[in-house]
C-alpha cells in the first residue's frame, strides 16, 4: 500500500514524494490521515532548516497535529476499530525514566514525538496519507466533530497545560498576548476554566479578530494601542499568558500583571529580557509551560463535545499537494491562523 509523504530536506526544500506504507503490528494501529496542522516548529524547520540548536541534519516527514480514520488494527487493539475518526497524540514518553515515574512525562529523557528533528534519527511525523502509531495514541473523537477539529487537539492541550500551570483561574482577569493560535486556544482554555475576564494583544488584526471568537472580551492591537490603562495600582491581570515570545510583551505583562500575581511563560525563543525588579517588587510568580501529557484526552473530549470550539481557528486548508503553498501561507501571520494541510480520505 502506497502513501504519499511531506518531506523536509532541509530550509525550504519540502517535497511530497510516495513511499510504502507499512501494516500495523501488534498493539498498532493504520490511520488514514484526514488533516494536520502546521504548527510553529514545523514552519521554523520549513523557513530556517530549524530552530536554536535543534537542526534538520536528515530528511524529515513533519507534521504533529493530526488526526485520521483508523483503517487497520493489529493485534490485541481494542480501544479503537477500523473506521473509528481518532486525534493522535505525537507524543511517546518511554514511561520508565525518572520524570515518567514522577508524573511529568512531557520532560521523559527519551521522548519521542512526532515530527521531531531533536534526535537523530530524526522522528517521522504525521504529514502523510498513512501512519502506523500505537493503540494508546489513537484518541476517539464524538460525532460530527471534522478531522480537521480533531486535529486541533494537540495545540489545545498545550493550552491546557497552560492554564493548568497558572492554577485556579475561577473569577480571575487574565492577559493573552501573542493571539496566534496557541493564544488564541489559551484564551479559549482559560475561559473554561473560570476566567471572569480575557484581554488579547497582537499587532495583527486578523488574529485579533479570532482572538475575540474564541472569548476575548476586549482585544488590543499593539504597538498602535498600549495595555497602560491597566498599569494603575500596580496591575489589573490576576494571571497573563505570554505566547508571542516578544520581549516587549513580556515586559508589559510585568507592568499590568498585580502584586502576587502569576506570568506563564508559552511562546519561546532563544533568550527574553526579564524585569527582575519587577518579578521581586511585585513578587511575581514567573512559570514556565512545555507540551503536555493527560491534557490531551481532555483536549479531545472538549472538542468533541464542542464545549470548546475551535472552528474559528482554522483559517485555511490546502491539499498535500499543495503542500507547500500552505507552507507559506502559514508563515503569513497577516493572513493565516491555523493553516491544515488535507490529506486522502479528508472530511
């Protein structure tokens, strides 16, 4: 059985070429892809060859937010049947090493996820018409819910990782800057979880405009409109999510985040300035946020249940074979969101 596959050889040589595909062996399952989306590592080994020390040293096939129809079950898989619509989870922690056994699978030492060139080999990911991946990374998703919602599974357990980092967010004023689209499902995130109010920066309108479909109350487009309104009286923000990895947006949560607040930091980049007078004059709770683990099945049901919608996320689809228009068009943020690539068999 042939597949089609997107393959990246280094900055900006992607090629869609035809491979066999494999059959599921025991415990595995055969997923017909139906869509992904180009997530911000992947447009990162598409534009610069990678991204800080991690480099594309060998020909990768990329893509970690995907979901398909099972096709073929090896043996002894029972969660899931042939025809079943499922969201894959990318990640594989070894679940034996020290941070496994301690509950924090996203840091296992040996992880390996979809997509990845971190290691070498390199991961294969999940931009291809077929995927053999294990039983326990086939996550069931509710009726009439598309592949190209399901596939959103994965940035939206990011955001629930996220918000879980920030604690209790019942009643609490929030800040996201940055509403590109982990924002803009922080934003959704932290609505589920209680926020009373959600404030979105960006300086791009069109994010800004999905940033309040998804439950902004109030959007601010930056630099033309300043957050200073919500300096008085050493902050207004109980907790800000900063997911634009910009210096400047970092500093101007610390201005408008209150004493004993807390900052999650998301977006990330190679180094960010950081306001130690403000982080100890304002006692600040600085945190990090990285990947994910039981968010996922969670992040499913959500979407399932359209209890979160992330319809308004996805801006544009393009077959495999325009693969990569759809490249470039993600690297557009004055035009692009959520950028998914169709594949064979796509709803």
């Amino acid at each position: 059985m042939e597949t089609r596959v997107c393959r990246l050889y280094g900055a900006k040589d992607l090629r869609v070429e035809t491979e066999t595909a494999q059959p599921p062996g025991p415990g595995e399952v055969l997923v017909r892809v139906g869509a992904g989306g180009i997530c911000g590592s992947d447009l990162h080994y598409y534009q610069d060859g990678g991204f800080g020390p991690i480099r594309v040293r060998e020909p990768i096939i990329l893509g970690h937010e995907a979901a398909g129809t099972v096709e073929v079950v090896g043996d002894g898989v029972a969660a899931v049947r042939a025809g079943d619509l499922v969201a894959l989870n990318p990640s594989r922690p070894c679940g034996a090493c020290r941070f496994c056994l301690g509950g924090q699978q996203q840091h296992c030492l040996t992880m390996r996820f979809f997509g990845s060139a971190m290691r070498r080999p390199h991961e294969q990911g999940a931009f291809r018409d077929l995927i053999v991946v294990s039983e326990g990374q086939c996550v069931p998703v509710g009726a009439g819910i598309s592949a190209g919602e399901a596939a959103c599974a994965e940035p939206l357990s990011v955001a629930l990782h996220a918000v879980r980092r920030a604690g209790s967010l019942s009643g609490r004023r929030v800040l996201v800057t940055g509403s590109g689209p982990i924002g803009a499902l922080c934003i959704a995130a932290a609505r589920h979880a209680g926020a009373l109010e959600v404030v979105a920066t960006d300086p791009h309108a069109a994010a800004l405009k999905t940033a309040a479909a998804m439950g902004a109350a109030k959007t601010v487009n930056v630099p033309n409109e300043t957050l200073e309104a919500y300096e008085a009286d050493k902050g207004w923000f109980d907790v800000a999510f900063e997911c634009s990895a910009a210096a400047s947006a970092l500093h101007a949560a610390f201005q408008v985040t209150r004493p004993g607040g807390t900052i999650v930091q998301v977006g990330v980049t190679g180094g960010l300035p950081i306001p130690a007078n403000l982080l100890v004059g304002k006692e600040i709770n600085l945190v990090g946020s990285h990947r994910f683990h039981e968010e996922f099945a969670v992040a499913t049901r959500l979407i399932s249940e359209r209890r979160i919608d992330v319809r308004p996320l996805i801006s544009n689809r393009f077959p495999l074979e325009e693969a990569l228009t759809a490249f470039e068009t993600a690297g557009d943020r004055s035009r692009a969101m959520k950028v998914q690539l169709s594949f064979a068999g796509a709803d």
